[in-house]
C-alpha cells in the first residue's frame, strides 16, 4: 500500500509538472498598485515627471513574432476613454521595456510609438481632473501573430487598437489606479 501510495503521489507530481502551462505575464518594477508622480504627465494642469514605467514580460505562446503595449484610462471623463501610450512593432527577442523608454525614445531599435490621445507621440502619463477620483490605468502588453503591425507612428490609437485585436495571440495586464 506504502508503495502504490508513493507511486501515485509521483505520478501526480510528474503529470502536473509537465502539463502545466506557462501563463504570459507582465511586471513592473516601478509599479505598484499606484501610479506616482514620475510617472504623472507634465501638462494639461500636472505636474509630474512623465516617466514611462519599467515593464517586463514572459511566456509568451508559441508564434509570437512581435509585441506591443499600450495604457489606457477608462474612467476618463471623454465618452471614449483615453489612450496614454502605444507602442508596437516591438521585436520578439524583447522582453522588457526600462523606465522611462517612452518619453526618452529608449524603446528598441524597430518598435514604433503612435500617437496618444494628448496628441504626441510615445508615453503621456496619468492626469485625471481634480477631484475626479482614482482613474485606473490598463497597461496591457499583446504577443502578436505578425512581425509588423502595418501601421505608423502617426496612426491613432482606434487604428492601432483595431489592428491589436486581429492579431493578438495572447495578452497581459497590469492595472494602476491614480487620482489628484
């Protein structure tokens, strides 16, 4: 009985550790569960420093050929929300975009930063209104099925929100909240 007890107990653990799947994950070093003020935009009534935040990810599913990320504010009193950074084209052999890349241009050699919803190209960060309470912040990384997106620094964020979903495999979250 020892014996078939001790067979089962590694057969489970053997059957879980090779049937488990990889989930595709995002993380940040620079988050919590808060946005803060380096990564507040500067404009529009704030005052921060518009710092990007450090974002890395892994497990992304097989036929991965490029990735992208984007934040975006629902709670934006705008009837559509608003679009804080897009990025894409990122090649697949990335996995990790430092502090700061999207206001400095410190993104890798071939990813493209369209416009956002404040007009500029690359990150613009959180600004809710005064008062308008906390704003939360979906930063979203895509593994995508295609290398390029087929889209422009220059295209808004619906385009290129469109083109994301036809071509997602998989995709991962992280979500801040920021008030003033």
């Amino acid at each position: 009985m020892k014996k078939l007890s001790l067979i089962l107990a590694v057969s489970a653990i053997f059957s879980t550790s090779i049937f488990a799947q990889k989930t595709f994950t995002l993380t940040s070093k620079d988050l919590g569960g808060e946005t803060t003020k380096n990564q507040e935009f500067n404009g529009f009534g704030c005052s921060g420093e518009n710092q990007s935040p450090q974002l890395s990810w892994k497990n992304a599913p097989e036929g991965t050929k490029s990735f992208a990320v984007t934040m975006y504010d629902p709670d934006a009193p705008t009837g559509s929300g608003f679009w804080h950074w897009v990025v894409f084209d990122i090649p697949v052999n990335v996995n990790e975009l430092v502090s700061n890349a999207g206001t400095k241009n410190f993104v890798p050699k071939g990813a493209i930063q369209s416009v956002t919803d404040y007009g500029i190209k690359g990150f613009g960060g959180p600004c809710p209104p005064v008062g308008h309470g906390y704003h939360q912040y979906i930063i979203t990384v895509y593994a995508l099925k295609t290398d390029k997106l087929g889209t422009d620094e220059n295209t808004n964020p619906a385009v290129v929100g469109f083109n994301l979903w036809n071509q997602t495999l998989a995709k991962a979250s992280i979500v801040a909240y920021y008030k003033r």
